[in-house]
C-alpha cells in the first residue's frame, strides 16, 4: 500500500516530484516484494535526457523519507 500511494500512478509524490517538478525522471515505479516478516519496495525512476543522473540521486532519498515518515498519504 505504501509503495502504491508513493509511486503508482501520475499523482503519486514521487512522480509529481521526480517527474513532472524537478524533471530529473521520465517515469518513477514501485514494487513491492512482501516477505513472511516484513516487505522490500524497490522503486525504478530512469534519469531524463536533461537531467544528470547525480540529480536524481540526490532527491531519491528525500522522496522517499517524506513517503515512509508520513505513512504514504
């Protein structure tokens, strides 16, 4: 479910920002792996032609810290 309101979709908070505020991904993806004790979400966000891949690093960590600290609403 986190992973889903994170990255799923054009109104996710992590396309609005990745995407479409600081243009640095041409998409942004979350999967979600459940485990017996817990679950992995891995998400894909591919750098823009006009962005610099280091841009995009370092905005991933705060996008996704915003994500878990607020539940993901």
């Amino acid at each position: 479910m986190l992973a889903n309101g994170m990255a799923t979709g054009r109104s996710s908070r992590l396309y609005k920002r990745l995407v479409e505020k600081e243009r640095a991904a041409m998409s942004v993806e979350a999967f979600p792996f459940l485990l017996e004790k817990g679950c992995l979400i891995t998400v894909q966000a591919p750098a823009s032609k006009a962005s610099k891949l280091e841009t995009l690093h370092q905005l991933r960590p705060n996008a996704v810290g915003r994500g878990r600290k607020s539940g993901g609403t």
